[in-house]
C-alpha cells in the first residue's frame, strides 16, 4: 500500500516538472534561434543567393555588348559550352595547374617538413620566413614574379638561367614556359601552407615508436614509408583536399602574371569565365562556364572526400 | 636464439651537458641471466638501458655484447628487442601487424610470419585480439602486445624498460609472474629496470642498485637484502625499509639509544656509526632496549608497530598473535649478525 502510495505521488510531481522542461526547452530553441538568425541571413545573402542568381543567369542569353539579343535561352549555353573547344582546353589547364601545384605542394612541404623537424637549431626563424609568401595577397605575388623575378635579363631567374649557360629565356611568353612559370608561382606561394600542417602534425608523432621501429631493425626509409606516412595521411589528405579546391578556383596569380596567355595557354576555366564575363561582356555564357566550374569542383571534392572516408 | 646475449658495461660516462648522468658504470651480464636495473628515478637506470640499446651514445667508455665493441654500432644492428614503459605500439597498425613488424624488417617470408606471429600472441594470451589496433586495447592488452613483438623476434637481448609500471596493482603482481616464466622458457638474457625494488627482488637474478649515477650494488636480491653497501641501499631496499639510527661504537658493541647491543663487526676503537636493523629482524625479549608503541598498522598476518625508542623512532614488524598494544612499553633486541653498521660520514658500510 504504503509504495503504491508513493509510487503515484511521485508521477504526479514527475509530469508537471517535466511539461515545465519541455517549455524552457522550447524557449531556450527559440532564442538560439533569434541568435543565429543574423548570421545565417548574412550568409544566405552572400553565398546562397548569388550562387542561384548565377545559376538563373546561366539560363539566360546576356550579352552587354548586344542587349537587343537577351533573354531566356534555357540549356542552349550549356549546348555551346560542350561544343566550345576553348572550354575544353581551359579545363585541361585547370586539371593540370591544380594537379601539378597540389601534387609539389604536398611533396615539397613534406620534404622540408621532415628537413626541418632534424634541425635542432633556428627552427622557429625557418617557420616565420617560410610563411611570409602565404600572408602576400597572391596579386602582390604574381606582380613580384612578373617584374623581379621573370622579367628577361633583369628578373632574378632570368638571370640565374643565364648564368647557369640556358640563356635567357621567354618565361611568360613561350606557350609552355608560360605553364611552368605559373605553376611554379602558385607552388612557391602555397607550399608553405603544407609545410607547416605538416610540419605541426610530425610534430605531434610520439618518438618513442621510432625508437620501437630502429630496434625492430627498420631502415630510415622503411620508417618513413610504414610510419611516417600512414600516420601524416590524414593530414596529407585534408592538405590535398583544402589545397586542390584553392588551386581549381585560382584567379589573382594568374590574372597578374599572364592574364591567360600567350593566347589560351595558361587559361584556366575560372580565368576563362572571367573574360567571356567581363572582357566578352558575354554574361550569360560565363555564367554557364562558372557553374561548370562549381559542378567540376563539387565531383573533385566529392572524390577526394570519398578517398579521406575509404581510408 | 641469434647469439649469446652477454653484456659488458666498460667504464659508461654519460653527460647530459654539465650533468653527468652516469658516471662511470662497470657491469657484467651472463648469458641467460635475469638482471635488473634497480635504482630510484634519475638514477641513470633508463640512460643505461637505453645506452645497452643504442638509443642513446654514450659520453665515454665501452659497450660490448658477446665480447663484441658494439658502442659505436647503430641500434638496428644490435639484434636487441625491447619493451618500452610506453610500450610504444604503432598505432595505426592491428596487434598481428605489430607482433609482425620486427619479422617483415628482418625480410622473414610472409610463409613463416604468419604462425610466428601466431605463436608469439598465444605466449602472452593475446592471440583472441590480433584484430584489433592497439587503441582498442586495455593497458595491459597492450603491454602484452609489446611484449609479443620483443619476443616474435628471438633476439639475443631483451630489454624491458619499467614494462609493469603502467598496470594496476593486481595486474602488475600476475605479470610479474607471467614475465618470469616467459623469460625463463624463452632462456634469453633479459636486462629489467625498474625503481620498484620488490619487482627487482623477486624478478632478478641478479641486480645492480643505482643511485645518482652510479651504481652501489651488483649481486643476487638475497646478497644485495642481506648485506646492502650503503646507508642509501639500505634504505632503498626491503618493505618497510631498515632503520637506520645514529649510534656509538664501543669495542664490539653498538649503543642505541643508551641501550648496549652486540654487533659482529669489528672496527678499531669508539666512533659514532648509523646502525640499521631491518624492521623484520627485531625481536621482543627481556631485557633489551625499552621502547614504547605509538602505532599499530595490522597488516592481517603481519603488524608493523612504530616503536619510541627514548627519542628515537623504530619500526619494527611483528608475526600475528604476538602484538602488544598501543601505549605499551615493550622491550626489543636484535642478533648481532642483524645489526648492518654504517659509516655516517662515507655513507659506506663498515
């Protein structure tokens, strides 16, 4: 008798207080809610809608340069974008630049990761040094290399070309020197980021396990390939991920060093929307050609996010 | 077994910059010995096992493994397995791949890795989590998996550096066992530091005391017990240590605390000496030094009593069914082959 009694009163206190958390609950949502708005509201104004107003355009026929002919074309831009073959090329451009400046960045940064984690002395003075390319805004950095560094006769690696007996050569205007030398401004600019991630997380290996592995009779190089590197692949993976969606959208380096050329040679799709867009004034169309350019990142991205989880 | 396993320790000097860290160490191994490295932590004890390894250079003097200069040789051509106190498992490899990594380096066909490694997890009772990564493990599912890779590898030399330290008490009692066993079938020479003098006592062999750099002490657990070299071996080994209390020599006897007892050291004419008596070797009698109970700490077999000796403490332990009670006033003695006389100036044993 005496437990039922107290079992019941017990519910009876139990559902008010209950009904009383479901409320506060509610109220606490809310104001979460009020508290994000702003915030979400900035960021739907600022990336959301122009992403679908781009989209909406892309249907269109928007040529400033001849108005008379606008209006809704539906896919018809996206018929002339699989026929144009200076899509194609451009996108080539954009796999190979993105390909190549990722694939120096991470090898490059690995290497004077791992040279850096060995010195025992001024380690600190290489981090600060080794950083100050990836704090320049990358048009400051594709104007150095323009005039100091590329200029014939008078640019730095001009000059060391031809002293090393190459003789002076034509870096931004021969079609595939040009391809290097943007690569090369990217990679220069970039690999200390990687560097440093990297850097941080070797940093973060327990020693002890290397000690393990000497004793286990392995060589520097079997320690590196079965521990260094399976431990670093998170980390060399997000270096890849984060650094291919940066390289695929590049703009400023480019734009400042060669604009695109000599003619279409270092012409990456982005840089091509830009000039069908606002030099073509061909609105419409380089709108086509930048959602191409979103779809194609997306389906990189999504690889390289499947690759991380596979493992 | 790829060789002997017999070590030389010729002179080791170790400085770390001004600090020397060992100064000046002289040991010999025997093959198939059980040798520990006892000492209290920064006694040198680690830096000597990881100098035998080749982990670490040292500053001056010889290392020789089967009468073998081996000081300048890298530590991946010493054929020495060890077993770190962090265990030092590669994380992001399975236990199997783990035990296994030792036999692949040593480029064994895959044929014969796979029951070695087999084998070597069943030794250690492992061999149901060859699956798993060693996060998933228990500490002491770890330490097994450390030392199945050590012993995978049937090297002349097995280190383990304090490999119990990190398991609860329970655990570290039925390892220690387990690991005495394993050594004693495997017959390897295996060289054990540890500051816990009683792992040292009933794992070793023999043993070699460490304090500040250079070791005191080299023999048996029962040599080292019986007859500690000095005032801090004395105190260092044995549970509840030894008393040691300042006293007057007088021509074959040794006065504590105004109370005459016979010694069997002999040492010329009257001189203040520390006398040690370990708490186990006291007895109660008529007529000894009197002394008052201030503490019982019943141990359930055994009591520990802390005695007031006139001023000076002494704790003594006492078989059950014979303790006095708190406040009592008892009177106590000790054989005089019981009473280890030190000098208090060298800290040496007279």
């Amino acid at each position: 008798m005496a437990t039922t009694a107290v079992t019941s009163a017990e519910i009876a206190s139990e559902a008010p207080r209950s009904d009383f958390g479901r409320v506060l609950a509610q109220r606490e949502r809310r104001f979460a809610a009020a508290l994000l708005a702003p915030a979400f509201l900035a960021l739907l104004a600022t990336t959301t809608f122009p992403l679908l107003f781009l989209v909406y355009t892309s249907a269109f026929r928007m040529d400033l340069a001849m108005p008379f002919t606008n209006g809704f074309v539906g896919f018809e831009n996206y018929q002339v974008l699989l026929s144009d073959e200076r899509f194609w090329t451009s996108l080539l451009v954009s796999l190979v630049y993105t390909g190549s400046t990722v694939a120096l960045q991470v090898i490059i940064g690995l290497a004077l990761a791992l040279l850096v984690m060995d010195m025992k002395r001024g380690q600190g003075w290489f981090r600060v040094i080794a950083i100050l390319p990836v704090v320049l805004s990358p048009a400051v950095v594709g104007m150095i290399w323009r005039t100091f560094m590329l200029a014939p006769e008078f640019g730095i690696v001009d000059f060391l070309a031809i002293n090393a007996g190459l003789g002076s050569k034509n870096w931004l205007g021969d079609p595939t020197l040009a391809m290097v030398s943007v690569i090369a401004i990217h990679t220069w600019q970039w690999t200390p980021f990687a560097f440093m991630v990297l850097l941080a997380s070797l940093a973060s290996l327990p020693e002890d396990i290397y000690e393990a592995a000497r004793l286990d009779r392995a060589s520097a190089w079997q320690r590196f390939r079965r521990i260094t590197l399976p431990l670093l692949r998170p980390a060399i993976v997000m270096v890849i991920i984060m650094r291919t969606m940066v390289a695929l959208t590049a703009f400023a380096a480019i734009f400042t060093v060669t604009a695109g050329g000599p003619g279409t040679a270092t012409e990456i799709l982005n840089l091509y929307a830009y000039r069908k867009s606002f030099t073509e004034l061909s609105i419409g169309y380089g709108s086509a050609l930048a959602v191409a350019l979103l779809i194609v990142t997306i389906i990189i991205s999504g690889i390289l996010f499947a690759m991380r989880r596979a493992k | 077994m790829s060789g002997q396993g017999q070590v030389s320790f010729r002179n080791i000097v170790k400085m770390h910059g001004e600090f020397a860290a060992l100064k000046g160490v002289n040991f010999d191994i025997k093959p198939g010995e059980f040798f520990a490295l006892l000492g209290p932590s920064g006694s040198g004890k680690s830096t000597t096992l990881r100098i035998l390894a080749g982990l670490d250079a040292p500053t001056a003097g010889r290392v020789l493994i089967d009468d073998k200069d081996v000081t300048s040789t890298d530590a991946r051509d010493r054929d020495i397995a060890m077993v770190f106190q962090s265990y030092a498992l590669y994380p992001h490899m399975t236990v199997a791949e783990n035990i296994a990594f030792p036999l692949e380096m040593a480029k064994l066909p895959k044929a014969e890795i796979a029951p070695a490694v087999k084998d070597a997890a069943r030794k250690v009772k492992i061999d149901h989590l060859l699956d798993r990564k060693p996060g998933q493990l228990s500490g002491g599912q770890q330490q097994r998996c450390a030392l199945a890779r050590a012993i995978v590898r049937k090297a002349r030399l097995f280190l383990l550096d304090e490999p119990l330290s990190n398991l609860d008490a329970k655990l570290r009692l039925e390892t220690r066992a387990e690991l005495k066993k394993l050594q004693r079938s495997l017959g390897v020479t295996a060289v054990y530091v540890t500051h816990d003098q009683e792992e040292a006592m009933t794992l070793a062999d023999r043993m070699a005391v460490f304090m500040s750099g250079e070791i005191q002490q080299v023999g048996t657990p029962a040599e080292v017990f019986a007859r500690p070299n000095s005032i801090d071996i004395a105190g260092f080994i044995g549970n509840p240590p030894m008393n040691l209390v300042p006293a007057r020599y007088v021509d074959g006897d040794v006065i504590i605390a105004g109370h005459r007892l016979k010694t069997t050291t002999t040492t010329a004419g009257e001189r203040d000496v520390v006398a040690g008596l370990r708490p186990g070797a006291l007895r109660m009698t008529e007529g000894g030094l009197g002394a008052r109970v201030d503490l019982i700490e019943d141990l359930g077999d055994t009591a520990a009593l802390d005695l007031d000796c006139a001023g000076t403490m002494i704790r003594m332990r006492v078989a059950d069914g014979n303790i006095p009670g708190e406040g009592d006033t008892i009177s106590i003695t000790a054989r005089p082959q019981d009473i280890h006389l030190f000098d208090p100036a060298t800290r040496m044993r007279l």
